[in-house]
C-alpha cells in the first residue's frame, strides 16, 4: 500500500537567479504534479519562498526538484527547508502563487 509515510509540512525559499524566470510558476507546476499543496512567493530581497505539504515521499522529490532543477532559466545557487514537521492534515487546499 503507498503512502504509508505520513503528512508532513516544511517551508523553502531558494536563492540564485529566480525572479524574472517563471520559477514561481513552474514550482507551482511541479507541486501540483505531485499532489501537494502550499505557496510560493518572490521576496523583496531576491529569492522565492513557500512552503509545500502532502505525503513526505513527495515533498522530497520537490525538495529535490528545488535544489537541483527548478525552471528552465532560473539558476539556483542555494535552496534551504526549514520548520519541517509531520501534520495531521492538509493547512492549504492546493498550492498557489501568492504576490
């Protein structure tokens, strides 16, 4: 049976060139392949920011995702998860970008 793994919940934000390349929109993207739920955010100082929830397995294949692929022009020089906890349910009911 998948999904034996429960919820779990962590926040990110990722540095390098990822404003001005659709990185919010392709994180978007690749969450919602992936069933989970959360934001994104560009920060006022450079870097885009959020947090993605759903079954642990999947979270980290976005944090994988985040680190080492994100969009096809963005070039990301760090990305760092903090507050990583397991949830009893979903807080979001999808993932969105948020201004």
């Amino acid at each position: 049976m998948a999904g034996s793994e429960g919820l779990v919940s962590v926040d990110y934000e990722v540095s390098g060139r990822v404003q001005g390349v659709f990185f919010r929109k392709y994180t978007q993207s690749e969450a919602k392949r992936l069933g989970l739920v959360g934001w994104v955010r560009n920060t006022s100082h450079g870097t885009v920011q959020g947090q993605a929830q759903g079954p642990a397995a999947r979270v980290r294949e976005l944090q994988e995702w985040l680190r080492k692929i994100g969009s096809p022009q963005s070039r990301i020089s760090r990305a760092e998860f903090t507050n990583e906890k397991e949830i009893a349910a979903l807080e979001h009911s999808d993932f969105q970008i948020r201004k």
